[in-house]
C-alpha cells in the first residue's frame, strides 16, 4: 500500500509497504515530541518533548492519521504466543523529522522514518501477534494493545534505534487505550473481554462478577533511557459489558468544581462506569457509581428496571468531555441520540441532564475549542438511489443542535486542525449498489469551522476511492497543516 501526499507539497513523496503488510494501526513519533493517532475510533493527541536524539528542544507537531486499514483494527486477530526475542528498529539516520509506527497484521509494526530525504522503512519491531490501538505517554513510550494475548506491548521511539521495552500483561481482548487526561503519565486499555458474553474470563474478580475491565498502566521511566521503566498496572477494574470508550474529567477555569473522575462507557450493558480518578481519594481507581442509559421510549420492549446493570438496548459508543461548560457529551449509537452528562453529582441516577435526538448515528468529535460536538451520520432511507451525509453539531452553551446536510457524501471521519479553523471530513461508502455509484466516495472535504453551527465548505480534494469507510489525517507543524495523508481502502471494521 502506499501513503501519498496531497498534489501542493513535495514532502511526503510516498511510503510503499510489502503487499502482506495489511495496515492496522499507525504511530507518528515526530523527532521532538511524539504524536500518534488511531485510524477509526481513538482520539489524537499531542505528546510532548522528547528529541530522536537529544531530549532538550520542543517544537509542536500534531498528527491526525490518515490510514485506512485492510483488516480490523482489534479484536480479531487469532491467539498467538510473544516471540522469545523481538527485532529491534535502525538507528534514525540525520534529517529524520519523525518515526512513523505502522501496526500490521503480520505480526509486526513497521518503523518509517520521514525526514527530508522523504520515507523510508527502517525495520520492523516484532510483536508476536496482531497489533491493534495505540497510545503514548508524556514520558514518551507508545503502547500498543495486542488484542489476541490480552497485553500492552511498550516502545521506545527515543534514541538511534526505536525498541521494544517489554509486555504488560492486562485484561481480556484490549481494544481502545487512551492517554489520561490532564495527568499523561497514565495510559487506560479498554479491555473489551469475550466477544459473545462481554466479560473478561481472565481477570479473575471481573470473570466472577460477570464484568468486563480496565487495565490502567503508570509509566515511570522516560523513553530514551536504557534502564527506564515503561511500566505496570496499577489496577485492572471491572466495569459493564461489551466495548467500550472514555472520558476524563477534570477542573478548568470555566469549570473548576469538576472532579477528577473516569466515565467508562459500556457498549452491551448499555450504561456509563463512573471511576474515581483522584489519586489522594480513598476510592481512587474504584468504581463509584453506575450511569443507567435506559430509556424505556426507546426500548423495543419499552421497559427499564430500576437496576443501572441490567443491559439495555442504547449501544453507547462516544463520548467526549467539554472543559468549556463541564459536562460530558454520550452518544448512544442505537438510541440514535445524544445525552449530556453532568460529571460532578454524587448520585448518578440524577446525571442525565439533557437528551438531544439527533436522528442518527456515526462516529463523534469534539472541536478543537471544547465548544461544539459533532456527531455524524448517513441518510440511505429517503432516496433509494441516493445518500444524503448527516453532522449533528452541538453548541455545549446552551445544548441546541444543528444538522448539516452533505449530499450525495457519507461522512467517514473527522479531524480538526489544531487552531480549531478548519474541519477535515474523509468520506466514505454507503448503501446499496446505485447509492454508492451516485455518491461521491473519492474526496475529502474541507470546511470553514470559524463560525460555527455554520460550516461552509472550502474545497473538495481529491483522493482515492473507497467501498467502505476510512481515516483523514493531517500533519501540522507550529499550528499550520502542511501535510495531508490521503486515505487508502479500508473494509468495514469488525469490533
């Protein structure tokens, strides 16, 4: 496969990956500071400020991925055992600017290094087994969940050589990892457990409270260092069924009573796991309160109990926190609506504060700025012939929603630029056979987000075409987008 660079630029020229290389999760490790994405589903982040060679100079990258992926992200991979000795990367040779970390499903991730020379594959690290999400560290370590030997494998892009540190042993099936927000030093792998009961057989409390998990691991040492320590578990929670994303909360200067909490969302059960995430509290890393998402309007069978861990029907999948107002935005994926959560209530039956139906279902994003959050979606309903894109956008000032039409465009994913001015919308394939001839499945589309709920489109550019859906991706330096990597096929992901 390769990666190509938009017609405007020079830089990237093009990355060509052996044929049995199917792509499943990429890492950009730019040389001061690293910043790493996931194709589908996982926020991006900026980490700071470690050199490929020296650790005393930052400078501001931001890397939104655009790679798509042949074959599932997580979970899907057979069961295999680590190998006994694992391949380490080249050195990075002068003009190297970044590391790119390609997860594949051959059982390794490949090192690129770009720089001004353009990109070339220096190694590949040997991991035992499919590699699925990533995350890195503000100590500069990137994780990588591997989805079939229930483990984190740790990296360490610093230095010459980009190496593998070691395995961290976590809870069933890990899926998403994030970075901990504000803190960086922690990073939590969703455990997703067994793909038919949702509950993870191999964390033994979890395995008897029928549960699934979250594994969190505290990173000590810092990357470069021979003898850092990457890692451990700190503790391994057991939270509701099925798979699962999350959102931190913490004080800001326009919300300062909110405490540190993690709101754990659970896909089966239909309902939110609150986690105490104060380190000086007694209940740290404890769950101390469920979210029942069950709303009886939306039942088939039109009944809740009054139990928050009976399953329901919801399929929450989404979910970002607004340091503008406080409040954590839910998408639930089946209810085909939003809800809006206050973070800081101590009896969590009372947390629901709002409902926004939407009308429809997709992926979710929260602007640069905290203010709007997006949810997207396609109309393959009304025109059996055409499809009509959907964007919910959320003003988190006062709850209202707007939603944007985008005909004959199935929106796929967004990434926003770091100045929060534009938005990036890859699109996708949807419906049946005319729907996909008539829609446009080749572009990107740019739109100006500087005076939103509107969103005037910018320009369309270009791409390759897809059958199903994919990632954008965009490379920025000092605030300014300078790269965009087209995305590639993708099949539909399996979760």
């Amino acid at each position: 496969m390769t990666l190509q660079a938009s017609p405007n630029t020079a830089l990237y020229t093009h990355v060509q990956l052996p044929v049995y290389q199917e792509v499943n999760e990429v890492n950009i490790a730019p040389r001061y500071g690293f910043i790493f994405g996931s194709p589908m589903f996982s926020n991006v982040c900026q980490i700071g400020g470690s050199a490929m060679n020296s650790k005393k100079q930052v400078t501001r990258f931001r890397l939104l991925i655009a790679l798509s992926t042949l074959f599932a992200v997580t979970g899907c991979g057979s069961q295999s055992s680590p190998p006994s000795s694992l391949s380490q990367s080249a050195g990075a040779p002068a003009g190297v600017e970044a590391r790119i970390f390609v997860g594949n499903t051959n059982k390794t991730v490949s090192v690129i290094n770009h720089g001004d020379a353009g990109n070339s594959i220096s190694s590949s690290i040997d991991v035992g087994s499919n590699p699925g999400d990533m995350a890195s560290s503000n100590k500069n370590h990137i994780f990588v969940n591997m989805g079939s030997t229930n483990q984190t494998a740790a990296l360490d892009p610093v230095g010459e050589t980009a190496t593998f540190k070691k395995f961290i042993a976590v809870g069933q099936r890990p899926a998403h990892i994030h970075q901990e927000t504000p803190d960086g030093s922690r990073i939590w792998v969703m455990n997703d457990a067994d793909p038919n009961t949702g509950i993870d057989t191999v964390t033994s409390a979890c395995n008897t409270a029928q549960t699934a998990s979250v594994s969190v691991i505290q990173n000590h040492g810092e990357g470069g260092e021979e003898e850092s320590n990457p890692g451990e578990v700190l503790a391994t929670i057991c939270v509701g069924k099925g798979h699962h994303n999350t959102a931190f909360t913490y004080p800001t200067p326009t919300a300062p009573s909110v405490p540190l909490r993690a709101f754990i969302s659970n896909q089966i059960s239909g309902n939110i796991s609150v986690i105490d995430n104060d380190p000086a509290s007694a209940n740290y890393l404890k769950v101390i309160g469920t979210i029942d998402l069950c709303d009886p309007s939306k039942e088939s069978g039109g009944v809740c109990d009054a139990d928050p861990s009976t399953s329901n029907e919801s399929g929450p999948h989404g979910m970002y926190f607004s340091p503008v107002n406080g409040r954590i935005y839910n998408h639930n994926e089946e209810y085909k609506n939003v809800v809006v959560i206050n973070p800081s209530v101590t009896d969590f039956s009372l947390a629901i504060e709002a409902t926004l139906d939407t009308g429809f279902s997709g992926a979710t994003r929260l602007s640069a700025d905290g203010r709007f959050f997006f949810v997207r979606g396609t109309d393959t309903q009304s025109d059996a012939t055409r499809v009509t894109g959907k964007l919910a956008i959320v003003n988190v000032a006062d709850n209202s929603f707007t939603v944007v039409d985008l005909p004959d465009f199935s929106p796929s994913s967004l990434a926003f630029t770091a100045d929060g001015r534009k938005l990036y919308i890859a699109s996708g394939a949807s419906g049946n056979t005319d729907q996909k001839a008539s829609q446009k499945s080749n572009v990107v589309s740019v739109f100006d987000t500087t005076a939103l709920p509107v969103l005037p489109l910018l320009k369309e550019i270009t791409v390759g075409a897809t059958t199903a859906g994919r990632s954008i991706g965009i490379l920025e330096h000092d605030g300014e987008a300078t790269h965009a990597l087209p995305p590639i096929e993708r099949t539909a992901p399996c979760r």
